[in-house]
C-alpha cells in the first residue's frame, strides 16, 4: 500500500462527495464533471488495487496472516463501488443521479482507511 496514493484517494473522493450532495441539494442532475471525476477516483483506487495484488502475489500483504480474504474484500468493494455509482447515476439523470455518485463517493474513504488499518494491522 502506497500512503500517498491512499491520502490522493480519499482527499478526491471526500471532495467529490461534498460536490455531489451540493449539486443534489442545487436540484441538478450529475454533469460530465461528476462523471469525471467519480472515474479519477476510479482510476486512484485501481491503481492501489494494482500494486496491493502485486505485493500480495510477492508474499505482503496485510499484518495478520488471516485478514487477507478481509483485505480482499475491501480492495473489490472499493474498485467496484465507484464504476456502480457511476451506472446507477446514469440510469437516474435527475438530482438524484448526483447523490448517488455522493453516496458512492463518500464509501470509498471508508474502505480505503479500512484497507490501510488491515494492512498494517
């Protein structure tokens, strides 16, 4: 696990978050923008999704011997959340679209810091 990648992560997702619920209580519907930048933190998680399988498969990995699978779970959870956040906002294109790329984003940080606590134990 990269820290600095994981403090990006969760400061864009936190940000995207509070920019989403404001666009939902603006009565908008998500725009290109949320879209984009629910796909950054897409690309963010992914990326240390990536380097945490490698470190895995070279024998890391979190510092309890039994909390792999619980390791796992999380890193599918939080690639996965935001790619779902992003089909059901599409499939709702009123201001309801934007809290659910809000509800989606606002998820990740806790995954993410749940990644970071099993990891390091």
């Amino acid at each position: 696990m990269i820290r600095g990648l994981d403090y990006l992560s969760i400061a864009v997702s936190l940000l995207l978050s509070v920019w989403a619920f404001v666009e939902c209580a603006r009565l908008r519907p998500p725009g290109q923008a949320l879209f984009a930048g629910m796909a950054v933190t897409w690309v963010l998680v992914t990326a240390q999704a990536v380097i945490a399988t490698v470190r895995l498969i070279g024998g890391a990995g979190p510092a309890t011997g039994g909390e792999t699978v619980t390791f796992v779970g999380y890193m599918l959870t939080a690639v996965l959340l935001p790619i779902a956040g992003i089909i059901l906002a599409r499939m709702e294109p009123t201001r309801w679209g934007s809290a659910l790329i809000g509800a989606a984003a606002i998820v990740v940080p806790v995954l993410v810091v749940r990644m970071l606590q099993v990891w390091n134990g």
